[in-house]
C-alpha cells in the first residue's frame, strides 16, 4: 500500500498542539533569620545571619552571610557563601560553592578561603538541616551541623529553637581552633509577626568551645563558654 494513502494527521490534530509551552518560573528570596544585639556581660555584640537566592524550582543561586561586631571594640568577624544548589527530593538541595571568612580587630586579622559541599533541607518532624563540609586553601578540612525547629504558640507567636556544631580535622592555630569538636551553640527565639515578612523577637544564645579549642582560649585567658540574652529582627521577602 502506498504511503500516500496512509492517513496524516495535521499539528493542530496532534495531542497538547493547542496547549501554550510553559515557560520556567524565576523566583528570588532574601531573609535576615537573625539581625539581633546580644548582651555579653563586659560588651555587647550585634550578630547577623542572612541569606538570598534565586532561581527556579530545580536549580538556584544562594548567598549567605553571617558575623558579628562587637560594640565596644573595632574587631568582629564574617562568613560569606556563594552557592550552587540543586534540588534532589522534595525536601532536600545539594548546594556546592564557596566559603570565605574573614577575622578582623585584635591586632592582625585573618582571612580563609573554602569549598563547600553540603545538604540543606526538612528531616522528619518538620526540623531544618543544614550539613556542609569544608576544605580550605590551606586543605585543613572542617564540618558543620546546623538544626532548627519553630513552634507554633500562637498563629503569631512563634518559638524558634537552634542548634549549631562545628568539627576541625586539623589544628589551625591562626583562627585558635584545635582538631576535633571546637565549639556548640544552642539557642531559643520568641519572635511574633505583625505579618509573616516582619517578626521582632527575644531569646537567648548560649555557647562553649570544645576541646583543644577551648583548651586555646584558656591558654590565651579567654572565655570558653556563656550565655546572652538576645534582641532582633527577622525579615524576609
């Protein structure tokens, strides 16, 4: 039988022909989760903790920033990200990129540059996870594990409660950390929002060096642990 008489059957015959191509959607985000002063017995202390990216729902761009600045003293420190980040399940994002900090005041500061590789994401029971790891320009390697969980008091009254450790592979004697666990930070909130976008809040922050670290810090006549009562702001939109 010829081909010719074969029935055809036309573009707009064709299923989805008519539906219109749908073009991916570009969505940004730009958060300060902590913009708060911290009273520490001799001085007082601003910290902050933002984040912003953009990008689709598969593949986005992140910065992240965090630091603080003492407000007696001209000396303080900074963290700066710059990310790569896919998303792998519905709830978790590889990230990859860029980590730079920079140590300030106190005579001479110190600067390092890192690769990071990490997962961000929900684990059971609603709890924000973030888990990285870190090889500087010197190649001494480090981790982190960051957790949060908020809880609803109210529709506008929200409990926030944090928990953050770092580990050292290496002594790295210009920042003063030891090989091992080198410090632990625990943390609560109470933030209410006026709207979802704009929440004042008040909480306490305590932490401790750990090991060799703090075996540093006491060597240096330092303080290796404590607690501060805590005021600040979070937004986002």
């Amino acid at each position: 039988m010829s081909t010719s008489l074969l029935p055809t059957e036309s573009a707009a015959q064709r299923p989805g022909a008519d539906m219109p191509m749908m073009k991916p959607h570009l969505y940004t985000y730009v958060a300060f989760d902590e913009l708060e002063w911290l009273a520490t017995g001799d001085e007082s202390v601003v910290e902050y903790d933002g984040e912003a990216w953009i990008g689709g729902d598969f593949h986005r761009l992140w910065v992240k920033a965090a630091g603080e600045q003492s407000t007696s003293e001209s000396h303080g420190d900074v963290e700066f990200q710059g990310l790569y980040s896919r998303a792998i399940t519905p709830f978790w994002n590889l990230q990859t990129g860029l980590r730079f900090d920079h140590r300030y005041g106190e005579g001479t500061g110190a600067s390092r540059a890192h690769v990071a590789l990490g997962l961000e994401g929900l684990a059971p029971y609603w709890f924000e996870v973030e888990a990285f790891v870190f090889l500087s320009d010197d190649a001494d390697a480090s981790a982190r594990l960051e957790a949060s969980y908020e809880t609803l008091l109210t529709q506008r009254v929200i409990v926030e409660s944090e928990f953050e450790t770092n580990v050292a592979l290496q002594d790295v004697p210009e920042l003063g950390l030891g090989s091992g666990f080198t410090d632990v930070e625990l943390g609560a909130r109470m933030r209410y929002e006026f709207v979802r976008e704009f929440a004042p809040y008040v909480g306490y922050s305590w932490s401790r060096k750990l090991g060799e670290t703090a075996d540093v810090i006491r060597a240096a006549d330092g303080e290796v642990g404590g607690g501060a009562l805590v005021i600040g702001l979070h937004v986002w939109y």
